[in-house]
C-alpha cells in the first residue's frame, strides 16, 4: 500500500528533516491545513471528536485519574474496531480480515475484577485473586488489562472473575483481597467444574435468595410477614434453601438479640390495582373479539420441528413443497462434485410466514427457502449490497398525486422475483435434509439468487431495471425506484417498485393494464388487482372526495 499523501496540521513532529527525505523518497506529497483550520482535515478530526465523546464520559463516569486516559483510548478503539459502522455492512475488523469478531469478551470499563493469579504466585493460606479494576484490553493476545488496587500497576491476566453492576457482589467484611461474596447458586449438573472454569469469565448476579449471618443483627428491627412452610419449599425447589444450611444455623451476635426468621430478598411483586387483578381475562376477551373480527392470530413456527409439531403441518408441508418444486422448475442449484474443503458451502434453512392482507385476515401459508448469507465474505461471495426500495415521500407523492388526478392504482406482486437473476460470482450451499436432488450428497452449486444472500436484493433490482426500459419506462434521476413510461395511446403511466412489489398508476386504465401485461409476460406475478395493501398498510380511497388514506388499523393486537 503506498501512502500518496499526508494532510497535517504543521506541528514538528511531522516536518523534521527524516520526514522530509522520507516524503521525497517514497513519492509523498504533505499537506498543510491552514492555521485554526481544523475543519481541511475532517476525517482524521472527525474520528478525533468520536474516541474522546466516548473516553471522557469512561472517565468522569467512575471518577478516575486522567493518567488513564490512555487505558480508556485503547479500549474504546478495541470496541469500535469490532462495532457497526455506519456505511459498511459489516465490522471494521471484519471489512479488513474477513473474520467476524467475537465480542462476547466485552465487559464495561472500570468494572470490579478479581483476577486469578498464576499457581506459581499462589500460597497455602493467602488469597487466590487479585484485587483490581478492568481497564482493557491486550492489543495482541486475549486477556483483560487490571489495575491492581494496592500497588496501582497495571498487568494482564486471562481468568478473572468481574462484576460490572456492583450492587449485586458486595467484597467479604475480612479484606477486599478475600475475594467476592456471590448469592447462593448451586447447579448439580457443573459440580466439581469450578477449578479451570473462569476464562473471560463474568458473575451476573440473579434473583437467587442470599442469606447472611450479618444481615441477621437487625432482624428485630425490620418487619415483615412470618415465614410459612411453603416459603421454605419454594426456597428448597430454587436450589437454594438446601445450599447454605450452615449459614442458616449461625449464632446471634450477642444474646440480647433474637435470630429472626430467614426472609427472601426477592424483589417483592409490583402493586396490582383492583382494575388489573385479572389481566387474563382481558387477554382472552381480546384475542376473542379478534377472532371474531376474521384476524389470525397464531404465530409462524421459527422451524421445521417447530411447525412439524403443529396441527397445521400438512399447510406447512404443502407450502414447503410448493417451495421446492419452484426452485427445481427455476433450476435454482446444480449438481457439482466439490466438497466443503475445496468451497466453502452456505448452510440454508425454510423460514415460515403466515401471510396477512391489511385487515389482518389469513391469505396463505409461506416456506421460503433462504439462504444463511451472514455467513457470507466479502469480495469472496459478493461485492455490493442494496435492493430497490423506494423513499417514503415519494410513495406518499405518488398516493396523493393518484388520488387528486383520479388515476388507476393497481398492485402486482412478482412471484419469487429473486429467482430470476441469476449469480454474478460461484457459490455453493448446503440444502436441508429432504430437499437434496438425487445423486448429491455434501452440497450444490447456486445458479441462482437465493433468499438470504447478499446480493440477491442487488441482482434482482438489476433484472427489473433492465426489462421496464426496454417496455418504454425511463428512471427518475430524483428516486431511482419510480420510473415514468409515457405511451402514445393511454398517457403517463408511473410504476413505483418495492422490492419485488410494483405500484402501477396511470390515467387510463387501459395503460395500467398494458403495463401489467408486459410484467406478467416476463415474470410470474401472483396478486394483479387494484390496490389494497401496500408494505403493511391499508389503503383505502374515496373517488367522490379524490382522498385516499393510508392506515395500519387493520393489524391485529400484540398478544
């Protein structure tokens, strides 16, 4: 990579004598802003201004010393470098090595830590943590960054135990290097798993209860509900009435003072006025009524299990069927006698959906075959990522426009538009089990965009282009989803596209119904009529009043 240009601000460091004949050896031009003209050199000030909105606020947030400035800087790069990125589709660690990054390691700054020490730093009869606080991490390697508490020096350490909500790990009343107190949790299944078992490890506290001789001095002075039999069974199913037995018999702290009952430290149930005591019968009396009103109101299976277990399976089997033969009459795959180690192959899954018109009412039952494509490389497997979508003053215009001209508005749906693109790079997939073609056994290549892939939203958008201007249509330069096709005959008649749904408007009828024509000649459409629903909303039009509202009204209610 060769570096054509370096913009500064003029400081030393970047004019000395070494820089200059470096400049001049490798062919590199420096630039100078011009003085208190911070604003030439927006990138590099621009990124300035972002790590410092977020190390000063680490900073004030838990009062520490601005010697650490430097901590807070790293960290916050670290966990930028592995964040969203407005712009790009992907991490900026990943745009650069084409790994996702694994962020399960991340913990919040200046969190209470008790780093293991190392078995040759440990002795019989002394703690075996440090105590300190998270202040980063390794810049090459995977570990966390401490600052002791005693000595104040910082050293890096892979096990260690932290609390990022203090409230719920107190430190033992002998000495803050005795190590954290946690609420009682026991898990038959993990025993004898703790030893070796704290890599990137973080305590999050829970509801368990938490019982404490120290808490029983003031027991006398609190007041509460008795203790009943069933408290005890409840505390004993949790787990947790049968974990900490000695604690429970532990001994006054002098004898003047009665050891109160053992109380839950729960969060107690929020207050429930008289008009919520039975918030059920509400549910039920609504989901009653919408079932009256014709809504559906069952929920889509998130798999094949899931919708096998169902009553409706032979829909969702019909529907999956329906599903493979398109993509074997489209030829969506082929057969190919590569493995997984010579092409990397994408898993595919079907996803489920319950098709609803805008007054909520069942239509039909979906399997749509996708592909996993966030398991996708870029460059590799595809280069640009976009689909045609329109904005949302331009579909409002065009309704509006529509309505005060008494145009046509018709509605065409193109039937699994994506399959008739066909991919630009080679990629192979891996199909689920009952699905695979004779004779294939590992994975096949794709032919054509699937569902899911990154491109296919971008190939797709391509295709549709390319055959509305060869019926006539001319792109907008103001929104390239709408297009104009002025015909000699019928007039203007626009098409607005949404993905794979087209809103076509005219001042004939008989130009809508050419337009729908040409589609429906080149594509397989499955809904052409007049419009109804758009993307969600209902639509609904007054030709008296030349008014025509868009709601979403007809949508069911959250259970």
């Amino acid at each position: 990579m060769k570096v054509k240009r370096v913009r500064h601000d003029g400081a030393k460091e970047y004019v000395t004598n070494d820089l200059k004949a470096w400049y001049e050896e490798k062919g590199t031009t420096s630039e100078m802003t011009a003085p208190y003209k911070a604003q030439q050199n927006d990138k590099a000030e621009r990124v300035n201004r972002t790590l410092m909105e977020r190390v000063r606020p680490a900073l004030l947030d838990d009062r520490a010393k601005e010697e650490l400035w430097a901590e807070a800087l790293v960290s916050v790069v670290h966990v930028l470098n592995r964040s969203p990125k407005a712009g790009l589709a992907v991490t900026p660690l990943e745009a650069l090595t084409g790994r996702r990054p694994n962020v399960a390691g991340f913990r919040v700054w200046k969190s209470r830590a008790w780093p293991l020490k190392p078995n040759k730093q440990q002795r019989k009869l002394e703690p075996r943590t440090d105590v300190g606080r998270f202040v980063g991490y390794t810049v090459r390697g995977k570990a966390y960054r401490i600052l002791d508490d005693e000595t104040n020096q910082v050293f890096e350490r892979r096990d260690v135990l932290m609390e990022e909500n203090s409230a719920k790990v107190e430190t033992s009343a002998v000495g803050s290097s005795a190590g954290p107190r946690l609420t009682a949790e026991y898990d038959g299944d993990k025993e004898g798993a703790t030893e070796g078992a704290m890599d990137m490890l973080g305590a999050e506290g829970g509801q368990e209860d938490e019982y404490s001789p120290d808490d029983t001095s003031d027991s006398d002075n609190e007041v509460g509900p008795p203790s009943f039999a069933g408290d005890s069974q409840e505390e004993d199913e949790d787990g947790v009435g049968s974990s900490t037995p000695a604690a429970a018999q532990a001994p006054a702290a002098s004898d003047s003072v009665t050891l109160g009952p053992r109380r839950s430290k729960r969060n107690p149930a929020p207050n429930v006025t008289w008009w919520e005591k039975v918030p059920k019968a509400y549910l039920a009396s609504g989901n009653a009524s919408a079932a009256e009103a014709g809504w559906y109101l069952h929920k889509a299976p998130e798999n094949e299990k899931e919708a096998r277990a169902g009553p409706d399976w032979p829909l969702w089997k019909q529907a999956i069927e329906e599903e493979v033969a398109a993509h074997k009459q489209f030829g969506t795959w082929s057969k190919t006698k590569g493995n997984n180690k010579n092409h990397k192959a994408i898993k595919t899954r079907f996803v489920f959906n319950i098709k609803q018109d805008a007054e909520g009412k069942l239509t039909r039952y979906e399997a749509r075959l996708v592909a996993q494509g966030f398991n996708q490389v870029p460059g590799r497997d595809f280069d640009e990522t976009w689909a045609p979508v329109p904005n949302t003053a331009t579909t409002r215009a065009l309704f509006a426009v529509s309505a005060a001209m008494s145009w046509e508005i018709h509605y065409v749906d193109v039937k699994t538009a994506f399959l008739n693109t066909k991919m630009e790079k080679e990629m192979y997939i891996k199909l689920p089990v009952g699905v695979k073609p004779e004779g294939l056994e590992e994975m096949c290549q794709l032919d054509l965009a699937l569902y899911g892939t990154k491109q296919a939203g971008r190939l797709w958008g391509i295709k549709l282009d390319k055959e509305l201007k060869e019926m006539g249509a001319v792109r907008s330069k103001v929104d390239p989803c709408l297009y104009e096709w002025h015909h000699l005959v019928h007039g203007c008649i626009v098409i607005l596209v949404n993905v794979d749904d087209l809103i076509v408007a005219g001042e004939k009828l008989a130009g809508v119904e050419a337009v729908k024509r040409s589609v429906s000649a080149t594509f397989e459409v499955r809904h052409i009529r007049e419009v109804r629903d758009f993307i969600g909303m209902k639509v609904m039009r007054n030709r008296a009043a030349k008014t025509l509202t868009l709601t979403t009204r007809g949508t069911p209610p959250r259970c």
